[in-house]
C-alpha cells in the first residue's frame, strides 16, 4: 500500500478555488442547476433501453434499475450498469452504480472493477477494486482493494485493504492500492461504452470523469495482488493411511497473526486450518500460538527461515536448549525453504 500527495497548494490560488465553489453552488441553487443531472440522464437512458424492467442482461451487458415509486426520491432511484469481458484468460466486470441512502439521505456513486483469474478450469482468483463516493460534489473517494484465493476452485483465505483518493484544486492525496491504474483504466471504457449503448452525454453534465483526474498519477507497478505472508513448510510425511501431510504457518507481515494448519496432499484437503495471534513471550522470537479455537496450546520459535513449533507449555530455555540439540522434541520443524503444498499436488496429480 502506497501513500502519495502531489502537488503544492498556494494559498492564493486555494481562497480562489474556494471562492470560485462558492459562488458556484449558490450560481447552481439561483438558476436550479441540478449537481446530479448525469444521474437522471443514465437512469433515464437505462429506462429506455431496458424498457422499463427492472433488469436487462444482454451481454455483455448486465443492468438493474429501481423503480421509480421504490425511490427515496423518484428523480434519484437506484441502478447499476456492469460490463462484462474476457481478457487473457481472465474475466472482468466492471459496474457503475449509484444509490440513495434513505437513512442518510447521501446520494453515493461507486465503481466497481472485479477479475476472476483461473488455473486450467478452476477459479484461482477474484479481485475487486472499488471506488466510492464519500462526498461527490467535493471529489472524496473512499476506495478499496479485496482478493479472495480459491485452491483447486476451493475458497482458501481472502484480504481487504483500504484507501482513499482525494481531490482538493490542484493537489490530489491518496493510498494507492493494488489494481488501482488497471480499475481506471477500465472505469474510462466503461463511460465511453455507457455513452455508446445507452446514448448518455456525460461531458454535457456535472458528472466527475475519475480516471482523467488521475491521470498525473503515477502509478507504481511494484504493488502486489497477491496476499503477502511468510510461509514455513514442513516437509512431507505420510501418515499409517498413507496420505501425505505438510503442516504450515503462515505469518501475516506484522507478525500479530497467523495461519496455522496441516495440509493433506494426497486427498488435497486441509486436515486443520486456524487462524493465531501471536502473542510474544519473553524470549526474541518466541511467540504463544493464541485462537479462541478449543485446541492442545502450542507456540512458535523463528530462527532465520526456520519455524520451530513447541508445546507452549515448554519454558524458553527447554526450548532454546532443544533447538541447539537438533529439535528433536519439536512438535514440527518447518522451513521457507521447503515445497508449498501446492507443490505437491501437483507432482501427485501429475
């Protein structure tokens, strides 16, 4: 995650700009300019097309509309447009949808760009990068980056960042975050396709074109998709069935908490799979595997690539003791160095 501010704001220009949204709003509450027109035009448009239903999927098309009498108010009803494409393998939607909050009464704009990656026939990934209003008249954005990683097509462990993306005159402050230049990318295209099908003239509303605003940002391409933890493998060992076991622990980057299981790759399956807190214990290194999971109290011992697991009933120094003697009262010995389970379900499907 990347934070970033450019630009300098001068004071003068500041109190102008701010003078200048001013005079603006009160000019738009005199002559009834209406800050959301491009709401109304898009829904209007969508009616059109949709013909008054409430749903209209054609692809790669896929919309909804509220109807008018469900309204908070019936100029504003809900919609969502959402184009659908395959890409390298990959497929995308990408959504523009605007809600009015009854509770709030905020009239919030999102967009929505979403991947699914697979590996041969099973989903691997989905991704989501989303952007959404906070106060659209002000260009605030809250913004946010979910991935979800399925193993064999199987849900497997998912993770959300948050950000934000705010303009004020010239400057523009905001976290970056995965996905980002490739979500804008795709938001551009999908005004101009919107504009296309639908027959909407946004540069002739008070719609705000995202991606033109960002395009003095210049967007880091070291930023991962992936989750990031380090992960320690034990190798495998087989069990009197025969069916190999590795057990991991993988460490979130803080080192506050973990993933700790065992994994069967034979029948590609995980025996346990919990999520710990470390909670540090007198000696460096040395860590309480803590979960509110009724399970045998165990703790862990990091030593280079190294990862020794331990009763946690042990003392530091029976530990420190066993570890210099070769581990060999460890509960498990696990290393970054040996193969991911993955590894060996593909040498046993191969």
């Amino acid at each position: 995650m990347k934070r970033t501010k450019k630009g300098i704001l001068i004071v003068g220009i500041l109190a102008l700009a701010v003078g200048l949204v001013v005079v603006l709003s009160q000019k738009g509450k005199e002559d009834g300019t209406d800050a959301y027109d491009f709401w109304k035009e898009t829904y209007e448009a969508v009616a059109r097309k949709t013909k008054g239903a409430s749903r209209y999927e054609e692809t790669p098309w896929k919309v909804g509309a509220q109807d008018r009498k469900q309204a908070v108010e019936a100029d504003y009803p809900d919609f969502f447009i959402g184009y659908m494409e395959d890409e390298n393998g990959r497929q995308t939607e990408t959504t523009l949808s605007m809600q009015h909050d009854g509770s709030s009464q905020e009239k919030k704009i999102e967009l929505i760009y979403e991947v699914k990656e697979f590996d041969e026939e099973n989903l691997k990934a989905e991704k989501e990068f989303k952007i959404e209003s906070s106060d659209y008249l002000a260009k605030q954005f809250d913004t946010s980056y979910s991935v979800y990683e399925y193993l064999n097509g199987v849900f497997d462990r998912s993770e959300t960042q948050e950000g934000y993306l705010h303009f004020n005159g010239t400057d523009v402050d905001y976290i970056e975050l995965p996905l980002m230049e490739e979500a804008m990318e795709h938001f551009d295209k999908l005004t101009g396709k919107i504009e296309e099908e639908f027959g909407v003239a946004y540069d002739q509303t008070n719609f705000i074109d995202l991606p033109a605003l960002c395009e003095g940002i210049a967007f880091s391409e070291e930023i991962p998709e992936e989750i990031q933890t380090l992960d320690y493998f034990s190798d495998v060992h087989y069990n009197a069935r025969g069916y190999g076991i590795v057990t991991f622990l993988k460490v979130e980057d803080d080192f506050q908490t973990a993933t700790y299981g065992t994994y069967d790759v034979t029948r590609q399956g995980y025996g346990f799979n919990y999520t710990m807190n470390l909670i540090p214990r007198a000696m460096e290194n040395g860590f309480d595997l803590d979960t509110v999971s009724d399970i045998e109290k165990e703790m862990v011992y990091f030593d280079g690539d190294t990862a020794y697991i331990y009763p946690a009933d042990w003392k530091d120094e029976e530990i420190l003791a066993d570890v210099r003697a070769g581990a060999e009262n460890a509960v498990s010995v696990l290393s970054t160095q040996n193969k991911n389970y993955e590894d060996y379900e593909t040498m046993v499907n191969g």
